[in-house]
C-alpha cells in the first residue's frame, strides 16, 4: 500500500468515525456523551493542564510492560516449540494456567509490591506475556522439519538455526498475537490505573468522571485512544521493518 | 572431488510410537563425478538415502563414506536441494544464495562475488533483491541451485528438487542441471519420481524397493550426457527399460494397493 493511500484511507475511517459519533451525541443528548467539536475543544485545553503528562506516564507503563513481556515470552516459547522435552513440561503447565484471567491478581499485586509503577508494570506484562508465549511456541512447533535439515545441511548449529529459521519464521506470528495483546494491555492499564495510584490515564478519566467534569473525561477517553494508537502503529512500524518478506507478493513460500 | 561408497547401510527411526525401517542395508557406488539417479516406490526410503549422505542422519548399521572418509556430521563441499524448503521466504534471493557462504563464516567480499556470480549464472542476477514470494517456481529453484554454485560444491544430493514445477519449467532446469554437471563435474545423486528425469539425469538409475529399501536393480544408462539425448531413440528405449523394471519390481501396484 503506497503512502498516499495509508493516509487517504486514515482521513476516511475518522471522517466516518467523527460523523458517527456527531449522531450519537446528537441523539442521545446527555452532557456525558458531548459531541466530537466539545470534545475536542476539551481535548486541547486539557493538554496544557494535565493531560499531557497523564498519557506520558500511562504510555511508558505500558510500552515498558510489553517489551518485559516480549523479552522473556519470545525466547521461551521459540524454545519450547523446539524442543519436545521442554514441551512435555510446560505444555501442560500453560494450558492449566492461560485460561486463568490473570486480571484476579491485581490485588494480590497491589499488596504485594505497591500501588506505584511496579504493580501495574508486571500485572500488563503477565499477561501479554502469555498471550506472546503460547503463539510463539506454537509457530516455533509448526515449522517444517524440512526447513531445519535444510541449514543443517549447510553446516548450521543450534544458534544459526535459530537466527536463520526459527526467529524469522515465528515472527509473523508473534506479531499478529502482539496486535492482540496490545489492546488487552491498554484495557488492563486503565483498570490498574482506576484500581490504584493517582496517575495516568485511567486515573484521570475516573478523577473527572468523579468530579462531574464530562468535559475532562472526555478528554482522557480520546488521549486513551490514541495511546491505543499509537501502540498499534508502532508494532505496524516494527513489523514492516523486521518482517518485510510479508509485505511483498500475495504468496507464501514454504 | 567426491568419490562415495555406501556399504550395507540400514536406517532405522525409532519414534515415540512407531519404529520405521527406512533403508534396509544399501550398497551402492558413485564414481567421481558420476551423475547417478535413485528411483522408487513412494516411501521407499530414497530421501533418508540422501539425509544420511549430507551427515543428518547417523547410520543404525553399515557406513557411508566419501573419499574414504566415514560421513559423521555436515561436510564442506556436500549440498542438498529438497523440493520445497530449501528456500526461506524471509531471505532474499542474494541472502538465500548466499546462505551457505554466511553460515560457514567466509568473509564478506568472498561471499558476495561468489552469490553474484552465481546468480549471474542462473540468470537471477536481476532478482537478487527480490524475496521468494514475488519469484515463479522455477525462479526459486534456480535460487537453490545458485546457493550449490556459491558453495563451489563437489556431491550434489538432490531429493526431488523439480517435482513441484509445470513440464516447461521442469525441462528446462534439468538443462540447465545438465550443463552444470557438464561444466562443473561434480558427482551427483538426483533422487526423482519420473523416469525420464531419471533417465536425462542420471547415468546410472539405481532403482530401489519398496521400505526398507534396497537397491532392487541398477540400469546402466551410458548415453546420458548430451542435451539432445532427450529426443533421441535410445532415450526412449531406456525409458521403456527403467519403466519394465520398476513394472517387475511392483512399484505401480504397490502404489494401486495404497497403504
């Protein structure tokens, strides 16, 4: 997709969007749900007292979160994709406690190392680190046999397998689960920050709505937003850059 | 270059569930030089031949050896081409070609006269940045046999390489397989459904017999060499001949029985 056609495409979507919730605003009629002009005339106002420095802390928690759970999530789940003895351990291990909404420890958390940034740091991190660990062990488990005898061949080693087969191949699939769990973290940030803590986002939005300022809290949903935003494009960004084979030509190779 | 001398080899998987008899005690010559073609029934352990000649896989009993040296790992100047995951969708066609320079450790300036003039050779030099996935099938294969060029190989182990492409394609990269044997005298063993792919490539065409497999027959095949072989009578005798063998040998019906 050609640059030109990203941005008309962008413009289009929030045309849409913006109309859509004009009409809402429109029909609903409340004060909590002001239309897109006051909302954002309150977005503006707000940066100047506030608002600017509760998306900075909110966006470092959670871009310090995911990259924690990327770190340890990515080369554990490629190693036990690839090795049946480590996977006859942990399979069983992660399947018994995926499904546990690890949401239920944030208080457990809270008391255990605080309401500062730690809390909310590792409770974001658990869970993309599953989310990234149970994809990359699966996409690291699906490659073709084949593909390793083939750099074997060449002379490879465990670590040149890795480098030239394993990592590359899983990528893709870590990417799209890291697209999911990027709106998972945003989601869990904001119930950390309304929990606990008097900063960041989600404790901005919960301080206006508390103070009646529907203004202000609107303000804090639209930063929320682009926070979301902004972390999809960055991952988009990372991923054009670290996966440009799946940008070109509409076919797979095996 | 290569001399191998395969003696009694057997190859058995033990797997978790099942324990399979791939080759049942091989015995088998290439001279240097000598192209040689392996055909067979459908799971008659023909890829496990080739895997264990690139050193992938150890012998459960007997011993392969290349110029009198038993095969224990990967050796320097052995190359495998498979059908369909020699190439990585990730690399480019330079990086694919190059592969085998990289990962032995040869210094850059080396690694990219040598990939270049390989890729000049199959006519890719045009593509060296392209992935792939925006190549044709016949492109890609002739990445993979760029990557053999690079490696300045001596044996030649290929399993399969051309079964995936369409006829056109498929004839045209046997001559150019063809003229690089003529050229570059290295000894080969093409592993290959098709007898006429056989009987182009190989100078000897080893058939084997259904798993485990062994060398049922060897037909002898001197008039291989020249591009025009392919439209000659001899050619097509020789066919008839690997087709009686394989009929005798029960390959077809074995294939009708299904497993």
């Amino acid at each position: 997709m050609s640059g030109g056609r990203r941005v008309g495409g962008y413009a289009v979507a929030v045309v849409i969007l913006l109309a859509g919730w004009a009409l809402l605003a429109w029909l609903i009629d409340s004060p909590a749900l002001p239309g897109p002009f006051a909302a954002f005339g309150d977005f503006f106002s707000a940066l100047g007292e506030g608002l600017v420095e509760a998306f900075a802390v909110s966006a470092a928690r959670v871009f310090v979160a995911i990259g924690l759970a990327l770190l340890f999530a990515v080369p554990l789940g490629l190693m036990v994709g690839r090795s049946p003895r480590a996977d006859a351990v942990f399979a069983p291990l992660v399947f018994l406690t995926y499904p546990i909404p690890k949401i239920v420890f944030l208080p457990v958390l809270l008391v255990l190392l605080g309401t500062g940034e730690v809390s909310k740091v590792v409770l974001i991190a658990i869970i993309v680190f599953f989310q990234i660990l149970v994809t990359a062990r699966d996409a690291a488990k699906s490659i073709p046999e084949a593909s390793v005898l083939s750099v074997r061949s060449l002379g490879a080693g465990a670590a040149q397998v890795y480098r030239n087969v394993v990592v590359p191949a899983s990528l893709p699939a870590v990417f799209t689960a890291l697209r999911i769990a990027a709106g998972t973290a945003v989601a869990v940030l904001f119930i950390s920050e309304t929990v606990a803590g008097t900063s960041g986002l989600g404790f901005y939005i919960m301080d206006a709505w508390g103070r009646i300022d529907y203004g202000d809290m609107f303000a804090g949903i639209i930063a929320m937003g682009l926070l979301g935003i902004l972390l999809y494009e960055v991952i988009e960004f990372a991923e054009g850059r670290l996966c440009r084979w799946t940008r070109v030509g509409g076919r797979t190779v095996g | 270059m290569a001399r191998v001398a395969i003696h009694g080899l057997e190859v058995v998987y033990e797997g978790v569930e099942q324990r399979i008899e791939a080759l049942g005690g091989v015995d088998l010559e290439l001279g240097d030089g000598e192209p040689v073609a392996v055909i067979g029934p459908s799971g008659c352990g023909k890829s496990t031949l080739l895997v264990a000649l690139a050193g992938l896989v150890a012998p459960t009993r007997g011993e392969v050896e290349i110029d009198e040296r038993p095969v224990t790992g990967t050796r320097l100047h052995t190359a495998l081409i498979l059908q369909d995951f020699g190439l990585f969708p990730w690399k480019t066609a330079y990086h694919n070609a190059a592969l085998g320079l990289e990962i032995r450790g040869l210094p850059s300036a080396e690694r990219a006269r040598r990939t270049a003039e390989a890729l000049e050779r199959v006519d890719l030099a045009d593509f060296a940045g392209s992935y792939p996935g925006e190549l044709s099938g016949g492109m890609r294969q002739r990445i993979a046999v760029a990557r053999v060029l690079a490696l300045d190989a001596d044996l030649l182990l290929m399993d399969e390489p051309l079964s995936a492409l369409d006829a056109l394609t498929r004839e045209s990269l046997q001559g150019l397989l063809l003229e690089l044997w003529r050229q570059r005298g290295f000894t080969s063993l093409l592993v290959t459904h098709s007898i006429e792919e056989a009987v182009f490539l190989g100078r000897r065409v080893v058939v084997l017999s259904p798993r485990p497999g062994t060398v049922h027959a060897i037909v002898d095949n001197p008039g291989m060499g020249e591009p025009a072989y392919r439209s000659s009578e001899f050619f097509y005798e020789k066919c008839a001949e690997l087709r009686g063998v394989l009929v005798a040998e029960g390959a077809f019906a074995e294939r009708r029985a299904g497993p």
